[in-house]
C-alpha cells in the first residue's frame, strides 16, 4: 500500500543512542536535557531566541490567542486544517472566514479588510502547503489597524523568505511538529513570539502557569518529553536529505503528470521551498473522485486535504460564504509525498492519474 505521506523514521541504533541517557538519569520529561538541546537546535536553526517546543501544533494555536488576551472575533482562512478553527472557538472567540487567493490558496488580504469591524480582535492565517502568505501586506494591515496577527504555519517548517524562516514572521506563529510533518518528532509544535513580555507567559502557559513552587498565572499542560524530543534530533540531523527527497519526488511528478486540466497552487514570491505537500486541483469534483477511486483501487491512498472548507463545518453557529475555498475544496487532493517514494511509484500513480483524465477528457 502507498499511502498519502510516511512518516520519516531515522535508523532504529541512532535512536536508541539518543535515549540512552533516559536510563541513566531517569530523567522522562519536564524540561530534560534532551528537550533542552533541541529546543537550542530549533532556535538557531529558525533564527529566533523566542521559541517553545511543546507537544503538539494546536495547542500553540490556543496559547497564542491566550496570551493575546484575543476575546471576539479572529478573522481567519476557510482553507486549513480542521485545527485552526477549532482553536478559535475553543477559546471562546467567533471565526470570520475571509476568502483565499486563487494562485496559492492563502488568505487574500484584500478580502480581509472588508471583514474588519469594531469587535476584531486578531487575524489568524495560514501558510497554505508551505506557500507564503503576503506577509508583508499583512503586516501593514496589522499596522493600519493595531490588529495583531499569528500565523499558523503548520507546513512551513524549513521554508525561508527573504533570508529567513517564514515562521518569524508575524506577531506569533505556530508548527506542527506532527509525524507526518517534514520535520517531526512523532507528535509535537512550537511557538515563536515577536514580543519578550508575551514570550515569557507563554513559557509560563507551557509548563500549568507556575515556576518553581510560585504560582503567577493560569496555565495548560503544553510540555513535551525526552522520547519525542530525542526523535527530534534524530531528523534534524537528517533534515537536508529528507528535504531533497521530497524535492525529487515532488520534480518527478511535475514531470510525468498530464497538467492539462489540472493544476498546482503557486506562490508568487521567491522562497526556499520545503515540499510539504503535492496538492493538485482537477477540473471538477467528479474527476476527483474518479482519480480517488481509481487510485484505491491498487491500493493508493490520498487525501482530501483540505476539504471541507471551514466556513461549512457543520458546528458553526453563523458563517458566511466564501466561493473560492469552497470550491478549491472540493477539487483538490494530495497525492503521496514522502522520502520513501520511489520513482517508478510515483510513474505508476501518475499513469493512473493521466489515464482517468484522459478518460474524463475523451468524454467530453
């Protein structure tokens, strides 16, 4: 079976070398010196001092509007995953979906400022598949209306823009460091801050609001352990590789895919890409679910990512429409993307793929 991503697993003796010192120290979580040392690593490597490795990419969401003091509404992408939602109203906030670009997929600045009132208190955003939000009309936005906002960027782990991570941009941002991320450490996240006030209470919400045996504000449980922390190191050693990797296979589908009547998002800024994803989008929803079929079939996985468009989901008590997510949503999959991918799959899952569209095309 081909499934839609593999999760990196560096070489079982690396990792056991790592966690050796687990018993010698018994030292399991709480800030060891496993985590320590990544946590340094994760900071020179993104280029910021402001960093917290925590154990998952939603709770950071929630941290970030906590510590915001963000209570109203959050004006927010329709076109992400599930999480970024469900942070907003899980801290009691009401989401205002403005529409995404046709090109990327990212929230459109332009349609974000019709959304403002007197009541919007953040604006959270997503790196669509690692491609950059316009970062810097976000940030005179932010400006013009003393509105603060976060970026979610789960996908942008290794992408660089202007010189630097993508993930210093903003006010705050947040990664996923999820097992079936680029980089991971099985399940995990961080949180970049700009601001040295915010930074320390959010080093105080990781670890339940206290330091030592003084107690200075209410806090969750956002740490992390030497396990995860050590798998980590592991693949940051091997992070260029499986960077590389992704590269190849994401070029060799570029090559054998009949683009006819398909298409990629593309961002139009210059970065340094990390090959998160390969999304495509077909002509229709039909035509989807034709290649989905089909590619089942011999035992292909994809995913339907993302679908649905959040302005729809179904626990929403008021939302408003957004056409271009709403109908991106239902067009677009993910086809397999891993290091694992060897190039004769990715030959055979694209004939599969240009076969239906052929099929489709002839049909019409």
């Amino acid at each position: 079976m081909i499934h839609v991503t593999k999760s990196y697993l560096p070489s079982l003796d690396r990792y056991i070398d790592k966690i050796k010192t687990i018993w010698e120290n018994h030292w399991l979580t709480n800030h060891g010196p496993i985590l320590d040392k990544l946590e340094r690593q994760l900071k020179h490597y993104l280029g910021t001092e402001k960093l917290l490795y925590t154990n998952n990419g939603t709770i950071v969401l929630q941290m970030a509007l906590k510590a915001l003091d963000i209570q109203g509404e959050v004006i927010t992408t329709p076109f992400s995953y599930v999480a970024t939602t469900n942070a907003i109203l899980w801290e009691g906030c009401t989401p205002v979906f403005a529409d995404i670009r046709e090109d990327d997929f990212n929230i459109d600045v332009n349609k974000i400022e019709a959304c403002i009132t007197p009541n919007t208190k953040a604006i959270l955003a997503t790196h669509v598949f690692g491609n950059p939000c316009d970062v810097k009309a976000l940030e005179a936005l932010s400006l013009r209306y003393k509105i603060p906002v976060i970026y979610d960027g789960a996908h942008a782990f290794g992408v660089q823009y202007e010189g630097k991570s993508l993930l210093t941009y903003g006010d705050m941002s947040t990664c996923s460091f999820h097992a079936t991320k680029v980089f991971h450490t099985i399940e995990g996240g961080c949180i970049i801050a700009k601001d040295d006030e915010v930074y320390k209470k959010l080093h105080l919400y990781r670890q339940f609001g206290h330091h030592g045996d003084d107690y200075y504000q209410v806090g969750v449980n956002a740490k992390s352990s030497e396990f995860h922390a050590a798998m980590g190191l592991c693949v940051m050693e091997d992070l260029e590789e499986i960077i590389a990797a992704r590269k190849l296979a994401s070029d060799t589908y570029n090559e054998y895919l009949d683009f006819s009547t398909i298409r990629k998002p593309h961002s139009s800024f210059e970065i340094q890409y990390n090959y998160a994803y390969y999304p495509i989008v077909f002509s229709s929803e039909e035509v989807l679910l034709a290649v989905k079929d089909a590619l089942a079939a011999e035992q292909i996985f994809v995913r339907r990512y993302f679908y649905p468009s959040l302005n729809t989901l179904p626990f929403l008590k008021e939302s408003s429409s957004c056409p271009i997510s709403e109908e991106i949503s239902k067009k677009i999959i993910c086809l397999p993307l891993s290091t694992y991918l060897t190039r004769e799959e990715i030959q055979m899952i694209c004939q599969i793929v240009n076969a239906v569209l052929q099929s489709h095309t002839s049909a019409q």
